[in-house]
C-alpha cells in the first residue's frame, strides 16, 4: 500500500513540474501573447497617439521608418509631422511588433494657401488683412530676400552690439516688399507681419519662440517700426534670432475673420 501511494506521488510531482503552477504562464507563451494597442492608425499633421505594447513587462525600444512623416518617442507617442505613411516598430526581446500610420490633413489646411500648401512668399500676392475678425484692408506683399544661418549672421553682426547666436540658435532675416493697396486707417507692419506669433517651423507644427532681434546692421527700414497709410509702400527687413533647425520656415497672415493663408521661404 505504502510502495501505491508513493508511486501515485511521484506521478503527481512530476506532472506538476511538466505543467507548472496553475495561474502561471511560461515566458515564451507571455511573449507570443504580446501585442500593439493600435495596429494601424490615422492621424492629422501635429495630432498625437501613444502606443502601449500589451502582454509584456520587457523594455520597449520604439522607432519609426520615416521620422520626418510621424517621429515616436522612448515612451511610444507617435507625432504626425507631415503628409505621408510610415511604420512605427516595437522592439523588444527579438521579437517586433508594426503600427502603421497615416497622416493627413484637413481641407482648410491643404487647400492653397493652408498650412500643409503654403504660397511662395517670393511672389507678390493680394491678400486682404483682418484683426480682431474686422477686414482692415488689402495689401499687396512679397518676399524678397530670406536668409538664415551663417549668411543672416554675417549680415546682422555686422552690428557687434547685436546678440551672438549660441551653438543652439542662429537669425532668420526677411526683406519685404509691401503696399498698402486700400483701407480706412494707419496699419503698423508688426501686426500685418506678426512675427512674435505667426513664424513656424517647416512643417508648420512648432511655433517659434522670439529670442532677440538684430537692429541697425543695414540702411533700410526695420519692420517694427514701419506704420503706412492707405496707397503707402515700404521696403523693409526683420531679423529675429530663433532656435537652430526649423528652416526653411512658414509663416502665416490673418486673411479672414478666423482662417490665415500660410506662406513658405523655400524656393
């Protein structure tokens, strides 16, 4: 009876070694369980989603196939940057998991003259001006000159008492052509130009931050203080220190009650 028990015994313990403890699920079943919060996704140019790899506890490296399109984080956030598809992997023990993603657009923002189809602002454009949702008047503008880098350096430092960039920053120089077509009161440049609010980086999302200005470094007006009256013009220039690596830049002026056209420096 004793040699049965014992016998019924070893048998128990040694499928209880086979199978495990219940509840308990081996390592390699955990791994193939693993899986993406989201396999595919759609996002708008500067809208966001976080990705969660489900089913594991290991560490998580994530990258994307076309940082320019869609960038990813350490911690699995997807940024739509420009139009266009990409793929964002996780990588973790060997094994890879995909999320494709899609970036659009919306109408407002790939017609002409929206942020994702900006106008050349090399050509002289007609557009009419508002404030506070009020049309002011129409202007006729264009760009004639923009440089950034080591060349608006070596034209704004020509002044030594304007501010050095860092290693981090550089200038951005604009020239304008402007004319005051028509209108009903003085309209000062700096609020048509808004450049404290109204300059982003090249894909339109990052807006960029005023650090300095440069002043007196050539004979020619500074956009700041430029005031015009209705059938005035101006040739004028604005250059603003900014952070390094967002050109060629986009700006945008308030063409409408609540809609702005947007404009590129790229040629």
């Amino acid at each position: 009876m004793k040699l049965i028990k014992r016998s019924i015994s070893l048998t128990l313990i040694a499928a209880f070694l086979i199978t495990g403890m219940p509840g308990v699920v081996p390592a390699q079943e955990t791994q193939a369980a693993a899986r993406l919060s989201k396999r595919s996704v759609t996002l708008t140019v500067g809208k966001s989603t976080t990705l969660r790899v489900k089913g594991t506890t290991e560490k998580i490296v994530w990258r994307s196939t076309k940082k320019s399109v869609a960038s990813v984080n350490s911690k699995g956030k997807v940024v739509a940057k420009k139009l266009g598809r990409a793929r964002i992997c996780a990588k973790f023990s060997g094994k890879k998991l995909f999320c494709n993603v899609t970036v659009t657009g919306s109408s407002a923002d790939t017609k002409a003259g929206g942020r994702l189809n900006p106008l050349s602002a090399y050509k002289e454009h007609t557009i009419n001006y508002y404030d506070d949702g009020k049309k002011i008047g129409t202007f006729k503008i264009k760009l004639n000159s923009f440089l950034s880098g080591e060349n608006a350096s070596e034209k704004i430092l020509s002044n030594p008492e304007n501010l050095k960039p860092t290693n981090s920053q550089e200038y951005i120089y604009f020239q304008f052509n402007v004319k005051y077509v028509s209108g009903t009161e003085v309209v000062d440049l700096k609020d048509v130009f808004s450049y404290y609010y109204n300059i982003f980086d090249s894909t339109g999302t990052k807006q960029l931050e005023n650090i300095d200005w440069g002043f007196f470094f050539e004979l020619m007006e500074d956009l700041s203080d430029v005031s015009l009256s209705p059938g005035q013009s101006s040739k004028c220039s604005k250059a603003i220190l900014v952070s390094k690596g967002n050109t060629p830049v986009l700006y945008r002026i308030r063409t409408g009650r609540t809609s702005y056209t947007w404009f590129t420096t790229k040629k």
